[in-house]
C-alpha cells in the first residue's frame, strides 16, 4: 500500500509520527499546501531566520525588508553597505555582509589575489564593525591545479594577515562552501571536512564557514552528520530544495525539519537564511512557506 502513496502523501505520514522521535512538523499541511501570506506565522525562536536578497531581486529592497519583516525574519544576506540603512530602517541586520570579494573564481587560495583582497576587506572589516554587523562573506577561489596543501597554505597566508583587523572589530570572515560538482566547477572550498581543515590552520574565532545545504548536499551529503561533526566551524547556514535550488518542499531530496532540529542540537545561535530561487508567482508566499517548513 505504501507504495502507492505519492510523495507528498508520505512525508504527511511521516509527519504524523514525528512526535514520537522529537522532529517538528515542519512540513505541515498548512505550510505545503496553504502558504497565503495573509496568515501569519507563529515562530517558535529556535532558529533565527534570514533570506538571500539575490534570489528576491525581481523586489526592490524596501519591499523585501517590510515583506521579511511581517514573516517574523531577522536579516537579510549578501547586501553591501549602500542597503544597510534600508535594513536599519525595519529593524533588520545584514546577516552575511558582501562587497569586498573580488568575485567566487578569484580567492584567498591564490597569491597573485591577495593584495587586492586584503585591500578590500581592510577597508570592509571596519564597516561592517561600525554598522554593528558581524559576518562578511569570503570565498576560496577556484583550484586552478592547485592540490589541497597549496590551497590551504595559500588561504592561511592571505588571511592570517586579515585575522588581527578582524579580532580587533570582532568581525568573523566566513568563507562560503559551494559545490564544485554542478554549479561552481573547480572551486576548492567544495567539503565541509576543507574548510574545517584551514579553520584549523587559522586558529581564529574570527574565521569560520557558511555551510551551505543544497551545496554540500550536491558534493557530500550526509548532511545532518557533518553538520553535527563540524558545528564547531560554522558561522551561518543557507537552505534550498536539493535538485534544482528549488522550494523546499515535499519535491526535493531533503527533509529540512530533520536538519533544522540537527542545528538547533548543536546549540546555534546564528542565522539560516533561505537561498532558493521561487517558482511561484507569489515569491513571499514561498518565503514564507519555507521559513514555515524550517522552523522547528
């Protein structure tokens, strides 16, 4: 019989039984089927939520913020200092800062990048400080040949020059963990156990990781373990449906209330922000629906 359930029938069922193993009901009916985004929502404040403005760009930051700010929203990612007033304005943080990369190719594992980064983020960490903002995003850069021991001495010398400025202001430069199988061909930061490795090397509570869901689900999996084996290094998190960076919802391969109680568990205190690109027309309400779903 059970085999002719759909999908979406059986992850209902499984939902009726998470009580009993301690998993919220984050993919209720109401949050798969009824996303109107008239109804509110009654957050439960055990993850802090945020979104990625790249993936919301079809609306002007005004509207997101007052749009994020009635879901119950904490932050917003990936905008720069011309937006930051805009977010003060709705009582909004900038969750993961950006500005002073070069772009995602060109990174901290390559020497012939450094002057222009550390150009960058000198003049970025003292902003973000003044802001009062803590997280400002950085990125390995791709491999170019390059093997695991060049990458990391080459991303330790870079940022070891970085660390005092970022200790000084208590500003965390979080390096981003993408994919290099799909969507970021040859980018070296692409395993949560590499980016441990050079969180290691730095020594640093200044220095830590994004660790990306739908990125390490594509590279790695085993997601919940990693996340649970590795908590110690990450800063910040990003969702989004497993394939396509789709919606979460019952069509992907994850089950984000599972991964949302993994975190909680470790005892973190930062932000998950959405990064899915919406389907639907109504883009707020698929905001809404997702922060629903993994809010645990």
């Amino acid at each position: 019989m059970a085999s002719k359930l759909n999908r979406r029938n059986a992850l209902k069922n499984i939902i009726a039984g998470t009580a009993a193993i301690g998993v919220s009901s984050g993919f209720s009916a109401l949050a798969m089927d009824k996303p109107e985004s008239d109804q509110p929502l009654s957050l439960k404040g055990n993850i802090n939520h945020a979104v990625c403005r790249w993936c919301f760009s079809s609306l002007d930051v005004e509207t997101l913020c007052i749009e994020a700010k009635k879901i119950g929203i904490k932050g917003i990612d990936l905008v720069g200092p011309k937006d930051w007033p805009t977010l003060k304005k709705h009582g909004l943080e900038s969750t993961m800062c950006n500005g002073a990369e070069i772009n995602l190719v060109d990174g901290f594992n390559d020497e012939k990048f450094h002057e222009k980064l550390i150009q960058n983020y000198t003049a970025m960490i003292p902003l973000v400080a003044e802001a009062g903002y803590k997280y400002l995003i950085c990125f390995s850069g791709n491999r170019r040949g390059k093997d695991d021991e060049t990458g990391w001495n080459n991303c330790v010398k870079g940022l070891k020059q970085l660390m005092p400025l970022a200790e000084k202001h208590n500003v965390v430069l979080v390096m981003e963990l993408l994919n290099s199988k799909l969507n970021h061909k040859d980018y070296q930061c692409d395993r949560t156990s590499w980016g441990a490795e050079l969180c290691k090397r730095l020594g640093s509570e200044n220095f830590k990781l994004l660790y990306d869901i739908y990125h390490m689900q594509i590279d790695e999996g085993d997601v919940i373990r990693n996340i649970r084996d590795y908590h110690q290094y990450i800063a910040h998190y990003h969702t989004a449906g497993v394939p396509g960076r789709n919606e979460i919802d019952d069509t992907q391969e994850l089950y984000y209330p599972a991964i949302m109680k993994a975190i909680a568990e470790t005892g973190f205190k930062g932000f998950v922000a959405q990064e899915f690109i919406p389907k639907n027309a109504d883009k707020i309400a698929s905001l809404k629906k997702a922060v629903a779903i993994c809010d645990i």
